[in-house]
C-alpha cells in the first residue's frame, strides 16, 4: 500500500467518475468500493468511496456533496512517451471537458491534468539556453503539445 493516495470529493458522481478513469488508463482496477445504506447520509446504493488504481496509483473517491469543487492548483501529471499516447489522452480526457494551454485540461468532472510527453523535458533540459527558450515558447503556443513542433523549434535554434 502506498503512504500517500489522492482523495478525490465528488458530489455525487464519484463512480461516474472512476469508471471514466479506469476506461482511459489500460493498467487499472478498482480496488475496494463502499456504498451508503439507508442510514444515509447519501443516496442508498451510491458509493460513499472507493479505491481504484490507474498506472500503478491509487486513488480514492468519495461522494461527499456539493461542498467543495476541484481547482487548478492541482492536477494530474500524465507523463506519455509518445505523440500517440499524448493524443490518446488528450482527447479522451477532455472530452466534455475544457482545454487548456500547454498540455493543461479539465475533464468532464472539472478535474484538472497535464498530458505531457517526455521529449519535452529532454528538449527543455538542453545546456543551450537558445534551444530551451525555443521549445519553450512553441509549447506555449500549443494546447495540446505536438512533439514534431517541439522539435521543429529546437532544431531551429
């Protein structure tokens, strides 16, 4: 078990939510799941939390009411290997959601992630600080990152 695990308050669509999870990510599975009963204080039936893993990482959910809402301040690190994987993500994630700039995007639930490949820190951790400030300023003209243009702007530095 891991010592820190994000928990994450829904209103009420929590297993809405973690199923929308576990369909995008293929290494996932849901891990323990808790409903209300007729105590309440939720509707019977619906989950109070669950526990699920998507890529090796834990989660929680909890139906928790209307109390608080998700904001930017934190998101979501999705680290992709290829422009596949970016697209991929990209476009199931935000999809009823809302994009962002430079990789950012907020699902369907108004969670917040970042769908960023991994050609983008080795481009950006260049010693030339031409080259770093280049794909720097191409990624902040982009929604979702396209590595080609990553690229293009490094090479043309």
């Amino acid at each position: 078990m891991l010592k820190i695990t994000p928990f994450l308050w829904f209103d009420n669509n929590a297993e809405e939510a973690m199923n929308f999870y576990l369909s995008i990510f293929k290494d996932s599975e849901i891990l323990g799941v808790s409903r209300y009963g007729e105590a309440g204080p939720g509707v019977p039936g619906t989950i109070m939390t669950a526990s699920f893993r998507l890529e090796g990482q834990e989660f929680a959910v909890l139906n928790g009411g209307p109390y608080f809402k998700f904001t930017e301040a934190v998101s979501f690190f999705v680290s992709c290997n290829t422009q596949e994987e970016v697209d991929c993500y990209w476009s199931q994630l935000s999809t009823g959601g809302e994009e962002s700039q430079c990789g950012w995007l907020k699902d369907k639930f108004g969670l917040s992630w970042q769908i960023v490949p991994t050609a983008l820190g080795k481009l950006m951790g260049d010693p030339s600080p031409a080259k770093s400030q280049a794909v720097m300023q191409a990624m902040l003209q982009m929604r979702k990152i396209e590595i080609d243009g990553l690229q293009r702007a490094y090479d043309q530095a």
